[in-house]
C-alpha cells in the first residue's frame, strides 16, 4: 500500500506539444522516497479517471521494479 503522504500528485494543464491546440492537461505523479514517477497525458475526458490510470502505473512501478542485470 502507498502511503498518500508519499506522493507528489500535479495535474499540469498547459504544456506545449501536446493536443491539436498545443495545450493540454498531463497527471504528473512523484513517488518521493524512491524517486519514481510517472507521467500520464490525456486519456479519457476526465482528470479524475486520468490520474487513477497514473496511480496503477506508479503502483505497477513500485510493487515490479524492472529487471536488471
């Protein structure tokens, strides 16, 4: 389980580059004691499902770290 106070969570809603106007809306989550995280631009037509999505990923990021050799 990933205690809330850990998590760094943004929701950037202007960054150039991304969406037909240039502007759109990214969910920017940081795990603050590893260090990990991640970044998810527009998914769906909703921040709330779209930061749930980046939630599973810094989820998935920290339960299986890649492997390495």
């Amino acid at each position: 389980m990933i205690r809330p106070e850990d998590l760094n969570i943004r929701l950037i809603d202007q960054r150039i580059g991304m969406g037909i106007s240039g502007w759109d809306t990214v969910v920017r989550i940081l795990h603050v004691p590893s260090g990990i995280w991640v970044e998810v631009p527009r998914v769906t037509s909703s921040k709330y499902y779209d930061r749930e999505i980046a939630m599973q990923m810094i989820e998935s990021a920290l339960t299986h770290p890649k492997f390495e050799q």
